[in-house]
C-alpha cells in the first residue's frame, strides 16, 4: 500500500472508532476538526467505570495506552473493524 493509503485506512478506522466509542456514550478528547490535522490516535473518557472498562480490554487482549485518566486507542491499516467492534465488546460488558 502506498503511504497515503495507508493514512487514509488508519484515519478511516479511526472514524469508525469514535463513532463508536460516542455511541457509548464515551468522550472522545482532542478531534480534529481540520482534516490536515486529524491523526488516528483516538483518547477516550469511558462512562462507565475505568476499571471495569480496563479489565475487559484486558480479557480481550486489546492493546491500549492509558492517557489524560482514559485510554488511548491507536488504529493503524493493519486493522480492521474487528479490532474495532472487540473495543466495543470491552465497553459494552464493563
């Protein structure tokens, strides 16, 4: 793939990913709302309760950083919505 490919899947993931994460109610910090500016790294406040949301994420063995008391997801072309609707799953059984 070439490079810009490669940007255009990881911010697409990325999309994906906060739409999902608001649905659940969840704050997403930090979009970029000019699209020069956007960057696939996507930093959330959960509404429920972080420990619980942290061991999920565990359980399912998703890679996560913990950043500004929430946790920061970073999409990248290797991934596919899968990994996206296993964050999910996190969420939803925390």
């Amino acid at each position: 793939r070439s490079p810009s490919k490669i940007s255009d899947e990881a911010l697409r993931l990325s999309q994906l990913l906060q739409k999902g994460l608001e649905e659940r109610n969840c704050r997403v910090l930090r979009k970029a709302q000019v699209p020069a500016l956007q960057s696939p790294i996507v930093t959330m406040l959960p509404s429920k309760d972080p420990v619980k949301v942290e061991q999920k994420l565990n359980e399912l063995k998703i890679t996560y950083a913990k950043r500004a008391g929430g946790f920061r997801f970073s999409p990248h072309a290797f991934n596919t919505e899968v990994d996206l609707a296993r964050v999910f799953e996190a969420i939803d059984q925390a």
